[in-house]
C-alpha cells in the first residue's frame, strides 16, 4: 500500500504563537500590578480562550507567574535570562558601532577606557590610520585620573573624601606645566565637570593634545567608563561636544540605562 505524504506545516502557526506570546508578556509589562485575564485579553487583542491557553505554557515554563485564579503577572524567568544577557553584554560591544560612527563624522580618535583604582585604561578605540595626523593612546595605556578627561569624570562622582585620599596616595604628580597639581585647583575642575556633564583634558597629560570625554552609565545608573576625543590641540573642536555627549548617552541606553 503507497503511503500517503503529508502536506508540510505552515510555518506560520509557530510564528503566530510567538507573537500571540509576545503580545501578552508586553501587556504584562505595562501593569506594575498583577492583572485579569479580561484586562490582558483586551490589550493584547486575543480571545480569552486564546490567551487563557498561551497564558497556561508561560506559567509551566515561568515566564509569567499566576498570582491567583484569574491573575497574572511577570514571571522570574525573564529576570533569569535578563541577567544572563547583562553580564554577556560588554561596555565595548556596546559602544563599538557608536565609536566608529563618531571618528567617522570627526575624523579624529576615539576612546573607550575605564577605571582602575587611581588611573583611567584605555580599553577601545576607533581611528583610521587614513585620517591623517591623529592621536592614538595604545589599547591598555594607562593615565592618572587627574590628567585626562575621562579620569576627571570618574573623579568627580567620588565623594570629597575620597578625592582628597586620592590626592594625598598620589601626590596629584604633574606630567607638564598645564598638569593639575594642587588639590583646590582639582576640586574646581571636578565642580565644572559636574556642572557641564563632561571633562576636558587641556594639555595637561601631554603638551599638544587635548581631550573632551563624556560618561557611559550602566542600568544601575553607575559610571562605568568614559568615551574621549582625543586630537591635536589647535584642531579640537567645542563643535563635536554635542555628538560626543550623544554618542555616550546612547551607548548608555544600550547598557540599560534611564536618566531620571
């Protein structure tokens, strides 16, 4: 007897499930509260039978919890998998597009660095090596926190304690005759920074260059690392200020965070 071939499933059966899902965990996401099934049947525009049997998987698999008969809410399972994507979700990968588009418009070097106790690493950057002169710091080059722009950025969210101790463990060591050196003085550049919402470096790490750097905040809402433009003195430009800002701010929101 000649078996007979069944015709092959519609793909987009599974596909409609995933959006139906989707629908429901979004409703879901716009209550603090746990909500009806009439609530989410009416927001998410499924039929209550529909959503009532979607609603049942999410439970078994924990995506959504079942407060009571009837109610419902997000379940801990997206939290898990939340965390995993956090702690997968580098400050580098996140800004590594944003830093080339930004050296793309300025045509000048683009730094990623962060703290590490009393100096700043450079992590990332971006440059072409067929813009001309530019100023390139090597990945893993070092700086104190007090000289360069991205330093004084993590600087300034210390507590004046802190920077005073910072002071006195480093002895605010001058690299030339623009190095900040005396603690009054630093403290007034902090107040600017904090005022302005990014740093500058004005030759004070290296006679001939300068830098502006804004700050990359995590989902927590902490400084986690500073994005510099660094280029030769007379070409720096208070014109770029804006796209820097900008460009940090969105690799900020890339790592989760929201301004208050």
């Amino acid at each position: 007897m000649k078996s007979e071939t069944l015709p092959a499933q519609e793909p987009k059966t599974t596909i409609q499930v995933i959006d139906r899902m989707t629908a429901l965990l979004d409703a879901l996401a716009k209550y603090p509260d746990p909500v009806s099934l009439k609530e989410l049947s009416k927001v998410s525009g499924l039929h209550p039978s529909t959503a009532h049997r979607i609603l049942n998987d999410l439970v078994v698999t924990r995506f959504v919890d079942r407060v009571e008969p009837g109610t419902y809410r997000l379940g801990m399972r997206l939290l898990e998998l939340g965390n995993v994507v956090k702690s997968r979700l580098s400050v580098r990968e996140a800004a590594l597009d944003s830093m080339r588009a930004l050296h793309k418009k300025t045509q000048q070097t683009i730094n990623l660095s962060v703290r590490q106790g009393d100096e700043i690493v450079y992590i990332d950057r971006a440059y072409s090596e067929r813009s001309g002169m530019q100023v390139v710091r090597a990945i893993g080059a070092r700086g104190p926190l007090h000289l360069t722009s991205t330093g004084k950025l993590f600087l300034s969210v210390d507590e004046p304690k802190a920077i005073r101790a910072y002071a006195t463990r480093t002895g605010l060591a001058g690299h030339n005759k623009n190095s900040i050196t005396d603690l009054a003085r630093l403290e007034r550049e902090l107040s600017l920074v904090r005022a302005r919402g990014y740093a500058r470096d004005n030759e004070e790490l290296e006679l001939g260059v300068r830098c502006m750097a804004a700050g990359i905040r995590d989902d927590s809402g902490k400084l986690v690392a500073g994005l510099s433009i660094s280029a030769p003195a007379d070409r720096l430009q208070d014109d770029w200020l804006e796209d820097l800002v900008n460009t940090a701010n969105q690799i900020s929101a890339t790592l989760g965070y929201i301004p208050e």
